[in-house]
C-alpha cells in the first residue's frame, strides 16, 4: 500500500496539494506547498508505516517523484 500526495499547479502561480486525488491545502507559494506535503507523508509513514510518496504534477502527463518515505512491497 502506498499513499501518495501530489503537488499540483493551481494555474495562478499558486499550488496546492492532494491526498489520492482529495484536496487537502490549496493557493499555497510553491517552495510552502513542497515542504508541507513533505512535512505531511514523513508523518504519515512515521505514525502508521505505510509508505507515503510526494509527487509535482506541473501540468504534464505524468508526475515527478519528488520524495518517498518507507518502501513500496514488491507485492503491492
């Protein structure tokens, strides 16, 4: 099992962050954005184990691991 939060290019300069697709923080500075969904997967894989991830998703067709916080199972 993995979770994964994604930093999303909001259009105006500003950025906000998802859980699997769920808005958690929005309009945030980019650099602000990065460090929180950082912030928010290390503790999430320190309180439950589970492996969290944080992606950027700049507008592309596909995402940019940005960190990762515990292994994902190879039977996942």
């Amino acid at each position: 099992m993995c979770i994964t939060y994604s930093i999303n290019d909001g259009g105006d300069g500003m950025w906000c962050i998802l859980r699997d697709q769920v808005p958690l923080h929005d309009r945030l500075p980019f650099v602000k954005a990065t460090r929180l969904a950082r912030q928010i997967a290390r503790d999430e894989h320190a309180s439950t184990g589970v492996t969290a991830t944080v992606e950027l998703m700049p507008g592309g067709d596909s995402p940019f691991e940005l960190s990762r916080f515990g292994q994902v199972s190879a039977h996942a």
